[in-house]
C-alpha cells in the first residue's frame, strides 16, 4: 500500500465513524495530499472521495495530462471549457447511490457552490468536513518529515547567504536576490511566502518586504524566509545588527529568543499547547512586552504554513510526535523596530528536533 492509498484509507475510516458518504477537496494542500497532484490554481481542481467507492480527480482540461502523470490514483476526470468546476462535481456526485451525506470545506468553498450543491442534493446533508484532513495532516509521516528536513535545510542555505550578503549600503532588495538564488539552485521549487528582509524602522512591521532601502549604521535586521520542497514549507527568522545598537533594541532580541528557547525545553509529546505556551509567555510578562506582541507565538505547518496546533492560550490540544511547528516569538516597538524569532521544529517520541539549524543568536552583519 502507498501512502496515499494509507491517506485515503484513513480518512474513509474517519468518514465511515461520522456517517459522511462522500467527500469534496478543493483546496489545493488537500488535493495534494491525497492525489499527489499539485494543481497552481487555487479551486481549478477537485478530489472526490466516497466512503464506498474510489476517489476521483476532476480538473481542467489544460491541466488533465499531467494530472494523469502525476496522479497517485487512478480515476482522473476532465471538464470542459464551456463546463465550471462545480457543475462538473455536482454531476459527478449524480452518479453515486448514497449521497445522503456529504462532508466539504465550509471554510473555503464559495458560497454559489454551497448554493447549488443544496438546490441539486435537497435531501442529503452538506456537512462541515475539514477536520477529516486536518486531523491526518496534523502528525507527519515518516516521508513527510524527510520533506520537511529537506525544506528547512534549503531555508538555512538561503539565511546563512542573507547574513553573509547583509551589510551596511546593501539594500532589502538586493539580499533577497542573492538569499533566494542560493536556495533555488540547491533544489528549493520555491519560496512559501513572499520574502521578508527589512531593516531599521520597517523591522517595526510584522511584514515588511524587501524595499530599496539601504542597510545603515544602528539598523536592526529581520531575515524571515521560507522554502517550498515537494510542496512542504518551512519558515524561519533570524536577527542582524549592523554596528552599535541601543540596549533596548539588544532587550527585545534577547527576550525573543529567551521565549524561543523556553518552548525547545518544553515542547514535547504529551504536553497540552496552552501549558507550553503559558511558559513562552513568562519572558515577555517579566519585561512588559505584552502589548508589542502583535502575533501569536507559532503553528504547525507542512504543505500550508500555518495549520495545527495553534500555539495560543487557550488551545489544550495535546501535542504528538510527529507534528510540526513553527516557532514564532516576536516583539514589535510601532516606529521604532522590532524582532522575530522562528523556527522549525519536529515533535519526537521523546521531546523534539529543531530542524531550523541556524542558532537563533543576533548575527553581526
């Protein structure tokens, strides 16, 4: 049995538990994992998956042969030009005997579709069904975990050829290049998110993205990258100075990886996220960074960069082996500057990895 078919024997047996007879994937991160075909365009393809029958792949026309090529199962479907992704789902649904159920992503599905999916099942029930892949792809298998490796070690390439292209009269722009260049030619498909090189004043915003600005004198430094390998993406971010900075600006650097620090001694299987959470917390109550913490502490990730777990206060989900996190403790002073601190880490049997190699130290630039 391959992984996929694993996959998708899984979440039959989920679906089989909550009474759902058949299963519609739109989001692409879904798709893929059940099929094994990355589709670029989000809602341009479908994975149909009825508890007692086998799944199908519907796309596009212009994407149909290689989704023949690629596809880990068998049925893959095609619709027309002239035909509508939803249209052709909901005459595929026709074909099947029990639709007395069907589970969907009420989170993401376009209302219109909710709509004809109703008017064309008006008996049958259209159930919230994201969690039966949510909770699959929460634990990473084996394959899965070599990816995400495999992810944050070109991610550690692309920060240490930041850190080493970073330094006063270089500007955002020109670090991004050199940094995304690096990663690219050792086998990253991709970055997973827009890169993130901001200096002085723009380190006060949560994303500052990479402008002609010139690094200067006094300028703290944010490095916040990610890689995409085989579709897993990683995420991390490093801190820079360039020359004397002030003592506070020292503070919030020192009190970010404090915080980071507190969540590798604490991560572990069996631990309940809010615990952990409470105790990343305490360095920022302790120095009265409270309310420059804009964002929350960290997710899981994997194919999306941000599933679960939540590293909130009031998630007492447990943690498992097998999940993977990204590790996120920031402060940010409006107008003046700010910090994060981010990695990736894997939950093992006996408490965790940090696949983010880089040490999380301020880096001279």
């Amino acid at each position: 049995m391959t992984s996929h078919d694993s996959r998708i024997e899984k979440a039959k047996e989920v679906m089989e538990e909550d009474n759902l007879d058949i299963l519609v994937l739109l989001t692409q991160e879904n798709v893929f994992y059940l099929s094994g075909v990355y589709f670029k365009h989000p809602f341009s393809s479908a994975f149909i998956l009825p508890q007692e029958d086998d799944p199908t792949v519907l796309t596009h026309e212009y994407e149909f042969f290689r989704a023949l090529d690629e596809s880990r199962i068998e049925n893959v479907h095609n619709f027309k030009k002239e035909e509508t992704l939803y249209s052709s789902i909901i005459n595929h649904l026709k074909n099947f005997f029990k639709t007395a159920s069907i589970g969907v992503e009420m989170e993401y599905i376009p209302h219109p579709f909710y709509q004809s999916l109703q008017e064309a099942f008006s008996h049958s029930q259209i159930l919230p069904a994201s969690y039966v892949l949510e909770d699959l792809r929460v634990i990473k298998t084996s394959d899965e975990q070599t990816d995400m490796r495999k992810s944050c070690e070109l991610l550690d390439i692309a920060i240490n050829s930041a850190i080493e292209v970073a330094h006063e009269g270089v500007t955002e722009l020109e670090i991004v290049a050199k940094a995304e260049e690096a990663m690219r030619s050792k086998g990253a498909a991709d970055r997973s998110f827009r890169s993130i090189i901001s200096s002085g004043m723009r380190t006060s915003y949560t994303h500052g993205w990479a402008t002609e600005k010139t690094l200067n004198s006094g300028d703290l430094v944010m490095l916040d990258m990610g890689a995409v390998y085989n579709n897993y993406c990683s995420d991390m971010t490093r801190m820079g100075k360039i020359g004397k900075i002030s003592k506070e600006q020292y503070d919030i650097v020192e009190t970010s990886i404090e915080s980071y620090q507190v969540f590798l001694d604490f991560l572990k299987p069996g631990v309940k996220v809010d615990e952990v959470v409470t105790e990343a917390l305490k360095p920022f109550k302790r120095k009265g960074y409270e309310k420059n913490m804009v964002h929350d502490l960290g997710r899981g990730l994997g194919l999306s960069l941000f599933e679960r777990p939540y590293l909130i206060p009031e998630n007492e989900e447990v943690l498992q082996s097998g999940m993977t996190i990204g590790l996120s403790p920031a402060i940010f002073m409006r107008g003046k500057y700010g910090c994060r601190i981010e990695g990736v880490v894997l939950i093992t049997d006996t408490g965790n990895e940090s696949l983010s190699k880089i040490d999380p130290e301020l880096k001279d630039l």
